[in-house]
C-alpha cells in the first residue's frame, strides 16, 4: 500500500468525522465500531508518514472545516468522542 498523501489523510479524516457525526447510531454495532477504529488507526499511522509542514497544512484546513461544518451542529457529548489531530 502506498503512502497517503496530505489531502487523502484530510479526506479520510473528514469521512470519518460526519460517520460520528450522522451515524453514531450504527457505531453501538461492534462490528461497525471495530471497523471505524481500524480506519482511524490506520489514518493516524498515515498522519504520523507526513512532513511536519504537512501535518500542519492538514490540522489548519481541518480546523478550518470542523468550525464550519461539524461543530455547529453537534452536541457537547459528541464533542468528547472526537478525536484531535
């Protein structure tokens, strides 16, 4: 497998970000919450390949579209089961 680049990272991030925010239902499955775990592993071994100039260009534009579009319309308890990077 090849080594993600900074906008696959923020895309996958982004993924699994609105999968917490519009189907924390389906997460109480084991099996789907196993599976969103190995994506966000596998996501921050990726995140941790980058150069430190890409670790920040995807923190900044993930900051950027969190404030936008995730923290608005979630609730405080959802805000502690979303990971920081």
């Amino acid at each position: 497998m090849t080594k993600m680049t900074k906008e696959e990272v923020l895309e996958l991030l982004k993924h699994l970000i609105l999968i917490l925010r519009d189907q924390k239902e389906k997460l109480n499955d084991a099996r789907l919450m196993a599976d969103w775990v190995a994506k966000y592993k596998h996501l921050c071994k990726e995140h941790e390949k980058l150069s430190s100039c890409d670790i920040l260009w995807v923190g900044d534009e993930y900051d950027k579209w969190y404030k936008k579009e995730i923290k608005p319309f979630i609730s405080k308890d959802l805000l502690d089961l979303l990971p920081k990077i």
